[in-house]
C-alpha cells in the first residue's frame, strides 16, 4: 500500500530526501507521494523511511492501493527497470 501525506503537512523537505524511490515531491504548500512508485520501502529497509523521519506524523497508507509485499517487490522491480 502506497502512503499519503496529510494535510498537517508543515512543508519542511525532510521527508523527499529519505526516500530510496524518489517517490516524494513538493507539492502545493503540501508535499506528496506518487504511489507508483511508493514500495512502503520494501526492498530497502524495513519501515517506511518518511515516517520515520517525519517530526508531525502527517504520513498515512492510502487505502486507495491496497497491495501485498509480493506487489510491492514487484514494484520495486519495475522501478529499477525503468531507472
Ligand atoms: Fe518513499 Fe518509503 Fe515513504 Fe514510500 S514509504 S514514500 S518508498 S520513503
Ligand atoms: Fe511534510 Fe512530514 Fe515530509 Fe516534512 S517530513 S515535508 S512535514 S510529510
């Protein structure tokens, strides 16, 4: 499951460069998530590295894209294909 950012976003840029799929971008005054390429960082670490770094909590799982690990890995493979 890709994740989002809310709308407590506070802008701040952490969050973009601790992303291994550079799934992250600035937004409108939010930043975003492109969920083609979030992996929830399956493949490279074991939990997702924005939520880990962000200091207000404001990431979520985007219920939109359900997807199990085996998709994710998937993904992942597309991702360096394409790289
Ligand atoms: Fe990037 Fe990982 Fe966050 Fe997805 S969970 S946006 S892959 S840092
Ligand atoms: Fe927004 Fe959190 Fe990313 Fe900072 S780390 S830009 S507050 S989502």
């Amino acid at each position: 499951m890709a994740l989002k950012i809310n709308d407590l976003c506070v802008d701040c840029d952490i969050c973009e460069g601790a992303c291994p799929n550079d799934a992250i971008s600035s937004g409108n005054g939010l930043y975003v998530i492109d969920p083609a390429r979030c992996t929830e960082c399956v493949g490279h670490f074991d939990d997702p590295q924005c939520v880990a770094v962000c200091p207000v909590e404001c990431i979520d799982p985007d219920e939109r894209y359900p997807e199990t690990r085996e998709q994710l890995l998937a993904k992942l493979e597309g991702l360096r294909k394409h790289a």
